[in-house]
C-alpha cells in the first residue's frame, strides 16, 4: 500500500487561475476545431439531430436529453455541424469544474485542480469534446450526482439528497448506463454505510427523485411499446453468447486510450487499496471500478464498446487527485506527472486532427476518417436530381445512409423532411428509421416517381413494387487519398 498524509496536502500543481484558465483555453479551442473541422456528423450524430427536431421524452434507441442539448444549440445557432456538436466541449469543460469542486470538498484545494486537469486533458474529453454523444450529458450529471452524495454523506441533508436524485434522474434520461450509479452506490451503501452516514429516509429521497424524473421516460416507452428499453435489451442480447478471450483484449486495451496509458495503470495500482480507504474514497472506488469489471465481463460473453465504462473514469479521477496529493512517494508523483502529459499531448494530437480532418503524420491503413466525408457532396448532388426527376419521395437501404443523407438534405432548408424513407427486409424494425420512417409502411401513389439511392449497382423492380425502374446516375465524391466514395441513383414508377 501506498504511504500516505493523513491531514496535508504534499503536493501543488499550478495556482487557481492558471488551472481555470487552461480549462478555458482548452474549451475555446475545442470550440474552433468545432467550427474550422472538414469532418462531417457521424450516423448516431445526425441521428440525434433528427431527433431534435421533435423534442419529446424519449426515442427509438436511447432516452430524450441528447435531443434536447441539440435542440437548443441548433434552435440559436441553426444547423451547421459546429452547432450540433456545440455542447461537447462546454459540457466537459462544466464536468472538469464539477470534479475540481468534488476533490476540492472531499479532498482539498490541490486535488481540485489536479482532478480538473486530469478530466480536461483525458482522451475521452479530447474526443468527446468533438463527438456529440449520450455519455456527454450523462457524464454531467453523474459528476454533479456524485458531488451531492459526497456532500450527503457528510451532512446527512435530505436538501442534499434531493439534488443527488434530480442529477440522478437527469442522468438516466441521457443514458441508461445511470442504473449503474444506483446499483453499485447502493452496494456500498450496505457494505459500508447502512445508515451510519446516510440515513434510510434519505436513500428514499434520493430513489423516490429520481424515479419521478426518469418516469418521464418510462412513461413514453410505456406508450411506443417500450422501445428504447426493448432496443437496450437486445444490444446485451445475452442470450446469444459468444466466449471470445479477443474481445476482452480490445476491451482492456481501448482503456488504456479512453483514460490514458499511464494514468489508467496508475488507477489500477490504486484502487484495490482504495476499497480499504475512508468513505469517500470508498464509494468512488464502488462506483468507479466494478462497472470496468462488468463492461469486461460483457466483452467476455458478447462483445463491449471502449466507450461503455466511460463514466468509470468520473470515480477514477478523483482518486488520482486524492492519491498523488497525500502520497509520499516520489515514483508516483513522477509517474502521474508522466501520465498527465502524454494526455496532454494525446489531446494535441486529437485536436489536430479534428481541425485539419487528417492523421498525419500518420499513414493509417485503414483511416477512420473515411466514414465521416464526403456526404455534403453527395447529398447535394441526390437534391438535383430530386428536383430533375420531379419525384416525392428519397428512399435508402441502410441505416448509415439514411441518417446522414437526411442531414445534409435538409440541414439549410426542410423541403425534404418527410420525404426520406428507409426499405428493410426486416419485419422487426431495428432501428430508430425502420420504425418511423418505414417505405413499406406509408402510403402510396400508383404511378409517383421514386428516387432509390443504393451503395451498390443492383436492384430489382419487385422489392418496391415498381412498374419501371431506371438507371439515372452515379455520384462520386473523394474521402480520403485516393479513397472515393460512390453511390447510385434509380428512379421507379409505384405499381
């Protein structure tokens, strides 16, 4: 175990104004890679948008407040992919504010800055503070949840543990990996509490609050056949289990790159002895560490996304922040202050390419950008033709089409909302499109003009019911190098 202060700090980074004003610089520069960036909206981001633009209490695949974040920036700011993404970069600015204010009252002044450095400048920011994504509110209001349970536990306050069930609450509607802090805070609440500093009446708050927030949600799931919940389910989908050693490899790897090499090892070192510390570091470690195991667990069985322990890393940071200020040990200082800059040169890194759209000096292979250019293009050049072909109707065959096409197609003007269908083979919907905007679902015109959009040369007349079907283009636009991607235009009579 680590030897340690009981009562001082030993350790102090940079004085106040200096840490706030490198959170603000760091903000405003992920700001102008927002706006500067040549890299288009993701599928699940444009996704999003399109959610927004019908606010309402839940959706397809996920819960409502990652349309409402967008909702609001693009209502002031319109719909330029700068203002879809506008709310990641000042989101985790507030998480970094909300963590300095957390150790800051758990821990002391040192660690609250040290914490906020730490969440500013792990690579999970650096490229959440790009993506526009549900970890983003959830995060938020999983730091401000933890932040009044701490207060809570000192203060035993039912005011307190009221604001832990309205973040709670607000964090179930951004994500429903929220049950996560309920479930293994209650762990530690039986472990380590039962009742010594939090009493049973305001457990009650706290469930009571949140449940009534979150039941906003339940409500709408309960009226589109449960949904969302149905949709979470099947992606566990445990059922159909797959033992692969690989995917646990992956796993663990990616969180090498989600919190940073060497502060993620300096996690590991620590949080077996954090389990045996005072209660609050004992509950950072209950809600932090068990959700890495069952996300491994999950990649054991299945398969697990590097994202989906990502609020594991709101507990972890405030344990570094408390370790390397009342450590006495001079290798772990050096190591944290190694591990603190090589994210800060990964942010860098990630900054660059997020404004020049490129990995250079990097030559990739296989360049995950590809997927995110090129649609603005195309789409543009889909709008002409719709015009040319006076047809009523777009239709797409895949998810990833569909939602970025719909973007780009109406992201200055909406002649095209509600025009924009999706075919599927599949008699289940599976996805937010297959479910709304359903071809085989709406109605038809006997003789009204189509226009399909296919990624390969192939079609027949009988998956559309269509009298005719004719060949009117191909459109090509570059990606990236040599790279290009293609798309093919047919225009069919309805039967």
């Amino acid at each position: 175990m680590l030897s340690l202060r009981k009562k001082r700090e030993s350790f102090t980074l940079l004085n106040t104004p200096v840490v706030l004003f490198i959170l603000i610089i760091i903000t405003i520069l992920r700001i102008y890679s927002l706006y500067v960036s040549p890299i288009e909206l993701s599928v699940d981001e444009a996704q999003y948008w399109h959610w927004s633009r019908n606010i309402d209490f839940g959706y397809f695949t996920k819960p409502p407040l990652i349309a409402w974040l967008i909702g609001f920036s693009t209502f002031i700011f319109g719909n330029e992919e700068w203002a879809v993404r506008l709310f990641a970069p000042i989101t985790h600015l507030f998480i970094s504010l909300v963590l300095w204010g957390t150790a800051k009252y758990a821990f002391g002044a040192n660690s609250g800055k040290i914490a906020a450095l730490i969440w500013i400048f792990t690579p999970a920011a650096s490229l959440g503070g790009f993506i526009i994504s549900t970890d983003t509110p959830l995060l938020l209001f999983w730091s401000l949840s933890l932040l009044f349970l701490l207060i809570s536990l000192r203060q035993n306050s039912s005011f307190t543990s009221l604001f832990v069930g309205i973040f709670l609450g607000f964090a179930f509607l951004s994500k429903y990996a929220a049950l996560y802090f309920l479930i293994f805070f209650i762990i530690w609440w039986l472990i380590y509490d039962r009742s010594t500093f939090l009493s049973i009446k305001n457990i009650l708050i706290i469930f009571l609050t949140s449940f009534l927030i979150a039941s906003t949600n339940l409500y709408w799931n309960y009226l589109n056949d449960f949904a969302t919940v149905n949709h979470t389910i099947s992606n566990a989908n445990l059922s159909v289990i797959t033992l692969n050693y690989n995917n646990v490899i992956d796993f663990l790897s990616s969180q090498f790159l989600v919190f940073g090499p060497l502060l993620f090892l300096l996690y590991l070192l620590v949080i077996i002895d954090s389990l045996f510390k005072d209660r609050e570091i004992t509950l950072l470690a209950m809600i932090s560490f068990p959700i890495i195991i069952l996300i491994t667990i999950q990649s054991f069985l299945k398969i697990a996304n590097a994202n989906w322990a990502v609020t594991a890393y709101v507990g972890a940071a405030l344990i570094i922040s408390y370790y390397v200020t009342m450590t006495r040990s001079t290798i772990f200082k050096i190591f944290f202050n190694l591990g603190l800059f090589l994210n800060i040169a990964i942010s860098a890194y990630i900054l660059m390419i997020t404004i020049n759209g490129s990995f250079y000096p990097l030559n990739l292979k296989s360049n995950p950008l590809r997927k995110n250019l090129g649609f603005e293009n195309l789409a543009s050049k889909i709008h002409e033709t719709f015009k040319e072909e006076k047809v009523s109707k777009i239709i797409f065959e895949k998810r990833g089409d569909i939602s970025r096409f719909n973007y780009y197609l109406n992201k200055h003007d909406n002649d095209l909302e509600n025009k924009i269908f999706i075919k599927t083979n599949s008699l289940i919907p599976g996805n937010f499109y297959e479910s709304n905007f359903n071809y085989d679902l709406i109605n038809k015109t006997k003789g009204e003009k189509i226009l399909i959009v296919k990624n390969v040369p192939d079609i027949t007349e009988t998956n559309y019911n269509l009298n005719e079907i004719k060949f009117i283009k191909s459109i090509t636009t570059k990606t990236v190098q040599n790279l290009k991607r293609t798309y093919y235009l047919y225009v069919g009579k309805i039967r």
